[in-house]
C-alpha cells in the first residue's frame, strides 16, 4: 500500500516519534540528551515549531508540537537528525544510521486531546518501568508543566495555559490530571493513531480534515480496497 503524504498544515498540533533503527539506543549518555534537547530548541526557533510537550527515551523521543510555517515539522526533524547522528557516530565512535527511517506524526485536535496526548507523553518512562513517578525523570517536559521549571524550549499550549490564571495554579491542576490513568482504550487510540499517521480527534475533526485536504485522516474500512479514494492534495503543506 503507498504511503500517504505527511499532513502538516499550520497551527494545528502534531504527536511526533522517532525511533532509534531496529529499536537500539539513539542515547547513550546525559551528555548525548542535552545535546539533542539543545539543537531542538535551536531548530525549533529557526524553523518556527512550538514545542508544547516532550520525552526523550533511550531509544526513542517523544514530541507534541505546532508549525506555524508550511513544512516547519520535516525541516526541524531533519536538520536535527542529520546533525545528531554525525554528533552520534563521532562520539561513540561508530557509523552508519541511527534513526529508524522518517519519523511518524499525527494531528491532534487542541481541545481535548492536546493535555491527554501530553499525558501519555510524559508518562512514557512510568509506562517503561524506569520510574514510577514522571517528576523523577528529568527528559520530559512534565519538568515544565507540573513542577515549573522554566525550559527555554517550553511553549506551553493554550489548553494547559486555560488550567489556571497563575503559573503555581496552573501546576497544581495539571499535577491532579496525573492521579488518574489515561484510559486504557484512549491509550489504545493514541498509539494506533501515531502509528499509522491519523488524526487524533472527534469524527468532526477528522471529517473537517478530510474535506479541506482532500485525503483521508482515518484507518481504511475493512472490505475496501486499499487505495486512497480521496483526491491527495496539491497543498505545500502536505
């Protein structure tokens, strides 16, 4: 089955992946995550990405973000990329790929599902049993939005902004969001919808997706022939 075009249009949020290739470590240091953590914020910037949530694993990473430029998501994930596996391969003193082909993303509808989706983010190293409280992993942006570190690269999202009037009520409401689990089926969904590239949202919000781009945001039905029946849009943005 052909891939779909990237979907990418501006101001709505995006749940990115990248794994490392066939699953290995693409961290093998503190010094590798700070290094990463650094030329994303300075990618960001330049390429005009709101970065609203994030994780970095040992193998993967994690990231909620918003372009407010055509095609600003592939260009900061490749500049990045490219330089963090030359920084990788020097340092380690190995060659060779490093990613696991082009990173997966997905639109996420803002209202609802951006707080949920930066839940399930931040609670990946709960999930991977490497600690059992997220403030105790300091790879993540849940550093930022329950404890109030101030992060350079930190654009908090309209949603956790809506939580409370001040910084500390703000935190105090999203550290409660925390005492209860995500789901399991809404977990489920998550995933799945990252990992095949469909939206995150109501069936309104896909409907209007599909609509103004021409393509589908939602798995095939089964029976159908797996060919893309909606027209793929000419849009720069894809």
């Amino acid at each position: 089955m052909a891939r779909l075009p990237r979907l990418s249009p501006v101001g709505i949020p995006q749940h990115i992946i990248q794994r490392g290739n066939n699953r290995q470590p693409c961290f093998a240091s503190e010094q590798d995550l700070a290094v990463y953590a650094s030329w994303l914020s300075d990618y960001a910037a330049q390429y005009q990405v709101l970065l609203h949530a994030w994780v970095f694993m040992t193998n993967h990473v994690h990231i909620l973000a918003t372009p407010n430029e055509p095609g600003a998501i592939s260009a900061m994930m490749q500049a990045l990329g490219r330089r963090y596996v030359r920084y990788f391969n020097r340092e380690h003193h190995r060659s060779g790929t490093l990613w696991e082909g082009r990173f997966k993303s997905n639109l996420v509808q803002s209202d609802t599902y951006v707080l949920v989706c930066q839940r399930y983010i931040e609670l990946n190293p709960v999930r991977a049993g490497m600690v059992d409280d997220p403030a105790d992993y300091i790879w993540s942006s849940y550093q930022a939005h329950a404890l109030g570190k101030t992060m350079k690269m930190h654009s908090p999202h309209q949603e956790y902004l809506a939580l409370g009037r001040l910084d500390a009520e703000r935190a105090q409401v999203y550290r409660e969001l925390f005492r209860s689990h995500i789901d399991v089926n809404l977990t489920a969904e998550i995933t799945s919808a990252l990992n095949k590239g469909m939206a995150l949202g109501s069936d309104r919000f896909k409907d209007e997706l599909e609509k103004l781009y021409e393509r589908r945001v939602r798995p095939a039905k089964m029976g159908r022939p797996m060919v893309n029946k909606l027209k793929v849009s000419s849009d720069p943005t894809l």
